[in-house]
C-alpha cells in the first residue's frame, strides 16, 4: 500500500507541477512552480483537522473502529474535482511544440534511464530531507502520545498551525528562486534541514508544548525553502521528452522511501539506540542531500525546449 501510495504521489504530483511551469512565463516559473507544492501543506491541513475532529468527537474505540475511514472517504470529493480538472485541461505550450517537432519518444522510460539516469539519483537524493524529517512529523504524533503522553488534539493542532505557515512560505521561496536561483533557495531549505534534524528530537523530548511546536515548526519551515525551488529546478534540469517521467519517477522513489521512516523510527526506538540515533540519520540525510544538490549544474534562464542530456 505504501508503495501504491509512493506511486500515485509521484504520478498526479509531475504532473501538476509540468502543468505549471511549462505554461508560466520564465520570470514567474519558480512562482507557479511552487503553486502545487501547497498542495503538500493544505493536505496536511485538512487531514490534520479532520482527524482532530474525528479525535474530539469520537471515543478512542469508535475512531478506531470505524472513524479513521471518514477522511478517506471525504477524500472522493477531491477525486472528482482532479478529474474534472484533468478532463478539461489542454496540454502545455512546451509539450504540444514537442510533438509538433516530432521529438516525442514512444518508451520515455527508457530514453530516461539511458540519457538522464542521474538526475533521478539526484532528485531522489535530494529529497530526503522533506521525506525523512516530513514523515518524522507524523511519527511525533504516536510517539508524543505514547511515550511523552502529550494530548493528541494538542500535536494535530500544533501540525496544522505549522502547515498553515508553510504555505505562503513555499509560494515566496518559489518567488525568491527566480531573482537569486532555484539552487541557492534549495541549498538554504537542506541547510536549514540539516540543523533542524540535529536538534529536533532533544526538542520533543523536552515535551514543553511550546518546544514540540517549535520543533515541528521548524521541519515545516525548512521544508517550504525547499519545496517551493525544488521542483522547478528538476523540471529544467530534464529534458522535454522525458520530464514528466523524470519527475514522477524520482518522487515516487523518494516517497516510497520517505513512507517507511515513521516505521524505520518506531523500530530505531524499540532497539534501545533511542532518539540519539535518530537524530544523527536525520542529520546525515539532510547532509547527504546537500551535498549532492551543491555538486549539481543547475542553469539560469533555462529554455524548457532545450536539450540538457549528453
């Protein structure tokens, strides 16, 4: 399920994310780039508050029994509405040039792998850090019930509080990314993620309320610093024939890795290595990540027609 999960992700989410930056003007790219990547916070957000709901008004047997399927039922309403939308959009500028060209390959799978292979390493690589310290937030929620017995009304409303302020985050560090560089913006979002998975565990287990909102306030920070450049910077860094499977391979990888942190966590806690341990892979992540978007070419002003295999 998770995998099924990591691949519908990575399929709905290239896409939007061509849809925009194919149709934007260049000095507006990073902008409406960033567009779709709301979408990551304001699920979260609706998530978060139907499940404090469902928390609020149910006993913890009812929930368990039967209330955890209402958001996933709610869920079919935005079925319709993104199939509506995809039933009635026309295809970018970018793609319909190509296919005038005759450069549209049959397999772009193949043609991905053959000439483009290490893009997807990289924009896998690049990101662990919202797939690592992302999830790690959701795993908080059990964890701070369970072992630091916090409220879990109180942590679902301290997520929602935190996406909310992603939100206009990610659109302005997609602002950002077309005067100073999508790179440079990325570059700052895995610093910043660096840091924070350094010190977010000794946050938590402090469980001060106010310390756990910070920590969680933090990831969510960092997270749209990097959420709001990072897609745009990928999608001009493929090639036009290939981009969209580029995209959607590559997160569709890193999401199925990044699904399987909060279990990851639950055994590193079960072990006896406690949070140390994981506050050194949350680190070591971050890091990785950085290092690979630091060695990375990345262009200025990239025609999306262009060539950049070979």
């Amino acid at each position: 399920m998770r995998a099924i999960q990591g691949f519908a992700v990575g399929g709905e989410g290239a896409g939007a994310v061509l849809m925009a930056v194919e149709h934007a003007p260049p000095r507006w790219r990073g902008l409406l780039g960033a567009f779709p990547q709301i979408g990551v916070a304001s699920g979260l957000v609706a998530a978060n508050l139907v499940f404090l709901l469902m928390s609020v008004i149910m006993s913890r047997e009812d929930f368990l029994a039967y209330g955890w399927r209402v958001p996933f039922l709610l869920s079919i309403v935005l079925v319709a509405i993104g199939t509506y939308i995809r039933l009635r959009i026309k295809e970018s500028p970018v793609f319909t040039a190509m296919e005038e060209k005759g450069e549209k390959v049959p397999l772009p799978l193949f043609a991905l792998f053959r000439n483009q292979w290490t893009r997807v390493v990289q924009l896998v690589v690049a990101l662990f850090f919202p797939n690592t310290q992302g999830y790690i937030t959701i795993f908080v929620l059990s964890y701070g019930t369970r072992v630091l017995h916090l409220s879990q009304p109180m942590l679902l409303t301290f997520s929602v509080v935190a996406n909310l302020i992603e939100i206009p985050l990610t659109m302005y560090s997609g602002h950002v990314s077309d005067r100073v560089g999508r790179k440079r913006m990325v570059l700052i979002g895995l610093a910043c993620g660096a840091i924070v998975g350094a010190i977010f565990f000794p946050l938590v287990n402090t469980a001060i309320p106010v310390l756990v909102f910070i920590a969680i306030l933090l990831v969510r920070l960092g997270i749209a610093i990097l959420y709001g450049p990072i897609y745009t910077m990928f999608s001009e860094s493929f090639d036009a024939n290939v981009r969209y499977s580029g995209l959607a391979v590559g997160t569709a990888i890193s999401g199925l890795i990044g699904a399987q942190i909060p279990a990851a966590a639950a055994l590193i806690m079960a072990s006896g290595s406690g949070t140390v341990s994981m506050s050194i892979f949350l680190f070591g992540a971050s890091a990785i990540a950085f290092v690979n978007v630091w060695l990375m070419k990345v262009g200025r002003n990239v025609n999306l027609a262009e060539s950049k295999s070979g």
